[in-house]
C-alpha cells in the first residue's frame, strides 16, 4: 500500500466518521424534541421515566455512530445484533417484564401488556436473524472483510 | 439468502406497525366507551351476613361501544388492618364483547371463618380498616388495565357490647343471658350457639337459636341450656355459624 491509497483510505475514514457524526446528531436533535414534546404534555407522569429515556437515548445514539461508521464491514452486523439484544433487555427491565404502574390523584393505575413485550422481544429476535443472515451474507460476498 | 432477508424485514415492519397502533386504537376504544359517560354504570353496594359468609354485591353494567372485546372484568378487594393482611376477595369474571351490553352483578363472598378465625377481635371491636379496591379489565385480549384506590373505612363490630351473663339454675337447666349490639353495617342472621363446659373441659350442654338482627340493632336472648351434669362453674363459649366469637369463664351466682 503506497502513501496516496493510505491518504485516501484516511480521507474515507474521515469523512465517514463525519457523515456519522452528522446522522447520530440529526438523531439526537430528533429524541431531544420527543423528550420536549413529551415532558411538555404528559410533565411530571414523564419525568419519572426520564432517567430511562436517557439510557434509550444514549444507547441509541451509540448504536447509530457505531452501525454507520462500521458501514461495509463486518461489524456493522454485530452492532445490529447487538442493539437487538439490547433491546429486548431494555424493553423488558423497562417495562418491569410489562407491567407498569404509576399512581396519580389517589389512584393507583396498572397496565399489563406482558403479550406485547413478547412480540416485542420476538421483533427483536426475527432482528438476530436477520443481521446473522445479513452477516453470513456478506462474509459470502467479501471474505477478504 | 436476500429473500429471506427482505421476509424478514417486512415481517418485522409489519409487526412494529401493529405493535404501534395496538395501544393508539385501544386509547380510542376506550375513549369511545367511557367519554359517553352512561356506557358504565356501579349501583348501589349491598352487604348482607348469614350463613357464615359475608357477601357484597354491586350491580354492574358496561355498554361495550369500542371497537375490541373487554375480558376479565372484575372487580378484587383486599383488607388491612393496618399492616395486617385480613381478607381478600375477587367477583366473578365478566367479558363484555364489542358493541354488547352487559349487565349483571358483580358479587364477592367472603368466608367470615377465614377471616374471623385470625382476627376473631374484628367480632367484637369496632376498628379502622385499610381496604384497597381493584378494577380490572383486559382489552383485545392483550392489554389489561387495573385502577386500584385504598381508603380506611369504619368497621362496626357485628357484636359489639357483647355480654354473656348466667342468670340461673335448676337441676336440669342452666340460663344464660346474651345481648350485643349489631354496629355492623350489614344484618346478622344465622345460627347462634352457646356451649357450656365444665371445669374439666367436657361439654355438659349446648344451645342454638337462629337469630336474624338488623344493622344497628340490638339483640338480646335467654339460653335455656338443659345440662347433662350440674356444674357451679366452667366455661362458656359462644359461636355463630360455627365461628367462636367468645370464650369466657363463668360462676354461677
């Protein structure tokens, strides 16, 4: 590898951290206005979740930077695969396993949706597959990777 | 490999899309039943005591105008005596499918020897006690809903200034007198037995009448016992439907 090929696989690599940077921004402006939106209407009900929404958010954001900078590699199937196997760990602690309760002017309200997480976490998993298929796929295609 | 990629794909679209929409049409069933404000309707509760079993019950109906089935309708209540656990009870299930009407009477049981036999105190003293009632209901068959509120009540002992008094003898028969006050909201009827015991320990007579006392009533009865052995002293104890509610010593005067 001469000097320009390496030049221009760093000029690639950067401007690919960028186009990044710029897609996980436009993500973080996008939450940040649900998070506007939704503690605006439903106030103090949502702030007591706001702590989870952040670790959403956060982990999120991670996955997108990592998932597009990893773009034609390997690795950007096992960022997939591994924010499904968040998913379904987020959604399910979240979600106290699908129970939530929250009280409000002296009552107590309770909503059960244990059928929902598990297609919840069935989406997730039918995600696993996809992105191990995705990834056996392009092993296939570019062995070299 | 790229079909089942693009399957799995549109699987998964599809399956968020109904994951998404599934509680937005539920809010709106539900929006749909309850914003018309007669579709639900509670009458008033009615208590009744006898046979040993304490019973609530409420008329209920639901005019299901949504859009999906409503199941596990019940209503579940729980009572404390502070922190003591002391009873707990469910209604009947009821499923209200879309665009019917249903009607019926939402009816718990409670056994009073589950509860008396642990908290035999709750008989004879008036006392605060902590109850949590439940509403729940399931929609579509996946989502269910549970509104829960606690509030203290007044419980008013079914007997209440209970005093059991030997009145007098003869050779075949010992009398005893026994009055309470019934400061329940709920009459009392069913059978009220008085059991005589000698200092030994052994049954020497007992006595039953069927009483029927209203709430806020008084009773007051003679109990005639014809005894098998006359005894000056010993124990006496009396039950209602098969709960003792007291056991006192006794001497005769």
């Amino acid at each position: 590898m001469n000097e320009a090929e390496t030049k221009s696989n760093r000029r690639k690599f950067l401007v690919k951290i960028v186009k990044a940077a710029l897609v996980t921004a436009i993500y973080g402006v996008v939450w940040f206005l649900i998070w506007l939106l939704l503690s605006s209407f439903l106030g103090d009900l949502f702030l007591q979740f706001s702590a989870l929404y952040w670790i959403l958010v956060c982990a999120s954001l991670f996955f997108t930077f990592a998932i597009r900078i990893s773009e034609n590699t390997i690795y950007k199937y096992v960022f997939i695969i591994l924010r499904s196997f968040f998913l379904i760990v987020y959604i399910a602690y979240s979600t106290n396993f699908g129970v939530l309760s929250m009280d409000y002017a002296g009552f107590t309200f309770t909503v059960e949706f244990i059928p929902l997480l598990a297609i919840m976490v069935a989406i997730n998993l039918l995600s696993i597959a996809r992105g191990l298929i995705q990834a056996i796929e392009f092993s296939a295609q570019s062995p070299e990777d | 490999m790229r079909h089942i990629i693009k399957a799995l794909r549109l699987i998964i679209a599809v399956l968020w899309i109904a994951i998404l929409m599934l509680p937005v049409t539920v809010a709106l069933s539900l929006l749909k039943i309850f914003e018309a404000g007669n579709n639900v309707g509670i009458g008033k509760p009615s208590f009744d005591l006898s046979n040993g079993n304490f019973s609530i019950s409420i008329p209920f109906y639901m005019n299901n105008t949504g859009f999906y089935d409503l199941s596990e309708v019940y209503a579940y209540i729980k009572v404390y005596d502070g922190d003591k656990f002391i009873a707990e009870s469910s209604t009947n299930w009821l499923d209200v499918p879309a665009g019917e009407m249903v009607a019926s009477n939402l009816s718990i049981l409670i056994s009073l020897e589950d509860i008396f036999s642990e908290n035999r105190e709750l008989l004879t003293s008036n006392k605060e006690l902590n109850v949590s009632a439940s509403l729940h209901f399931r929609v579509a068959y996946a989502l269910a809903f549970t509104v829960t509120t606690s509030s203290t009540v007044q419980w008013g002992a079914p007997f209440s200034n209970l005093t059991i008094q030997h009145s007098s003898y003869n050779e075949t028969h010992q009398v005893f007198s026994v009055s309470f006050f019934n400061n329940a909201s709920f009459p009392i009827n069913g059978p009220l037995r008085l059991e005589l015991l000698n200092p030994s320990n052994t049954t020497v007579g007992l006595m039953e009448q069927q009483i029927g006392v209203p709430s806020k009533g008084l009773y007051q009865g003679l109990f005639e016992i014809p005894v098998s052995e006359l005894t000056n002293s010993g124990t006496v104890r009396l039950y209602f439907a098969d709960i003792l509610i007291r056991e006192e010593r006794w001497e005769s005067l």
